[in-house]
C-alpha cells in the first residue's frame, strides 16, 4: 500500500471507532465519511490560521448576533499585511 492508501485506511477506522454503528458503500464512504473527516480537519487549520492572523492584528474579530466570531480585514493594518503578502514563504 501506498502511503496515501494507509492515510485513507486509518481516516476510514477512525471514522468507525467514533460511529461504531455506521455502514455504507464506496461511494457513501467517499462522499459523507471521508468529505466529513476533510471538512473537520480544514475546519481546525483555518481556525488556527485565523486565530494566529488576528493575533497580528491583521484581522478584527467580532461576535455577530448569533454569537458566531466573525472575522474581516484590519484596514488600519493594510500596510503591514502588505508587507507579510511579500515575505517569501518558508
């Protein structure tokens, strides 16, 4: 197995060691289980990110009505975020 293949067998186990009960075909597995698991995992990067990008003061945070942060660009801050957008990444 590949080591991509291996990263899929163990995403599929963790999915039914949290749903102990759950059953589906290839492409419900494809389409709900592992479209869930990418969704939750892009979900913690983008917070980390956004977190990381309000704590340079690059993005305001704000609580909405529903009491969800929302997130918009500092524009007292556009020269420095001009400044990070040229740095090279690592």
């Amino acid at each position: 197995m590949t080591a991509d293949e291996l990263s899929l067998a163990r995403a599929i186990l963790e999915y039914l060691s949290r749903h102990p009960q759950a059953k589906d075909t290839r492409e419900g597995i494809a389409t709900w289980w592992l479209q869930q698991q990418q969704i939750e995992q892009a979900v913690r990067r983008i917070f980390r990110v956004m977190e990381f990008l309000a704590s340079r003061d690059f993005l305001v945070k704000r609580r909405g009505p529903d009491l969800r942060v929302y997130y918009e660009l500092n524009q007292r801050r556009l020269e420095e975020i001009g400044h990070f957008l040229e740095e090279p990444e690592p």
